[in-house]
C-alpha cells in the first residue's frame, strides 16, 4: 500500500475520488490518464504532505492544440505547462529505477487547465474534486526520451504574447518524473487500478500554476526540440 494513504485526508479524498470517476465511466467516459498536484515544495509543506496528489484525466477533458476555452464562470482559474509521461508498460507498486525507466515510452509537452473552486489546504476537499481538473491539451511525443530523458530538453513559455521565464532544470519545482511515475504507480495500485500501457501522466508544473487574470489571451509553451502546444482563452 502507498504510505500517503494512511494520511487520513487521502485515503477519505482518493475514495470520494474514485466514486466521482466511477460515475463519469458509467456516463461514457474514458480514462485516459493521471495527474499529480501540489508537488512544488512549497505547496507539499503547506499542505502538510510528503509526496503529490494524484488524480485523474478523462478523454472528454482533452483538447486540440491551439483550441479557444472561456474562462467565464470559473471562481480561479489556472494554466501549468507539464511534462507527459507515456506509458507502454503496465507499471507494478514498488517497482525499481530499471522497471519505472522500462515503462515510459516516451515524453511531450502538456497543458492543464484547472479551476481552484476550493481551498488548497482543505486536502479530501481537493482530491474529491480530481484536483480541479478541467482541461489538458497534449503535443507531439519524442520516444527518443523513453525511460524520462531529459537530456538537452528546454522549456520556453509565452504568456499573452510575453515571454515568461523557465527554469534550466524542468524538474526543480516537480521533483524527479521517474519518481513521480513510481508514486502514481503506488497509489493507483493501491487502489485497485495500477498504472497501464496506454495511460499518461503529466508530471507536474513547471514554472508552478499560472493564475489566469481578466484579459488572459493565451498561453504558448515549446518542449524543445519535442514539439510546441498552445491555448487560447477568451471570457
């Protein structure tokens, strides 16, 4: 069992979870991936956790590069450019480096779209609403970085037409993704569903969240030499 879930809020929060991501399966939907949230050092202390949070992706969340999504009507609104993690192996609980490297198939850049509609203390509260998941666009996938190469990876980031600065090292604010691979593996095994072949994981923020002000018009973030994915926003 992963050690998070004996942290009461988890275990009560991953429950109300899945019951949420049941009721979307048996509407139709199709799940497509995980997510992780509050793994930047600052958000683990101020939550009092040890490691991310971990969520869910569905197939009707994803969109188009390039896609325009009103922001009318969200109480917060956040973009993060991420790292994806393809999968191409199932993935065990407490796999070693080896068999965590074995399983990603690839690397690309992602997009999340999240609305803070809770607080971020109030930690069954946030994990009950899939970590405010709202949207994830994906790019191009580089399976020249199998096993999370990072090597000669940079990130660049406009923002509304700026350039917005990106740290040299892409997981200073995340931790390490063979890392958080291992964890998500832990947890949804855990649970009863395990990490599988097909499935992908985005990583973590970057640059940490982006909070979408009035007058946002978009967000474009190049994984070079991957590939580049963009959003537009309007509301």
């Amino acid at each position: 069992m992963s050690a998070t879930l004996n942290d009461p809020r988890i275990a009560a929060g991953m429950r109300r979870q899945f019951e949420f991501r049941k009721q979307q399966l048996d509407a139709g939907a199709k799940q497509i991936g995980w997510k992780v949230g509050l793994g930047a050092p600052g958000a683990l202390e101020r939550c009092k956790l040890t490691k991310p949070v971990v969520g869910f992706l569905l197939d009707r969340a994803q969109l188009n590069s390039g896609a325009t999504v009103s922001l009318k009507g969200w109480t917060k609104p956040v973009a993060e450019i991420e790292i994806a993690a393809y999968m191409t192996r199932d993935l065990p609980a407490n796999a070693d480096d080896a068999t965590v490297r074995a399983a990603i198939g690839a690397l690309g850049p992602a997009i999340e779209l999240a609305d803070l509609d809770s607080a971020m203390d109030d930690v069954e509260g946030l994990l009950a609403r899939d970590i405010w998941q709202r949207h994830v666009i994906l790019g191009p996938k580089d399976a020249s970085r199998a096993g999370a190469k990072l090597d000669g990876l940079t990130a660049k980031l406009v923002r509304n037409g700026k350039d917005a600065p990106v740290p040299a090292d892409l997981e200073s604010g995340t931790g390490k993704i063979l890392d958080t691979v291992r964890h998500v593996a832990d947890v949804t095994a855990a649970l009863g569903d395990g990490l599988r072949a097909g499935q992908f994981i985005i990583c973590g923020a970057i640059t940490g969240p982006m909070f979408l002000e009035p007058g946002e018009t978009g967000v474009d973030y190049t994984l070079d030499p991957v590939g580049a994915i963009s959003v537009r926003f309007t509301g």
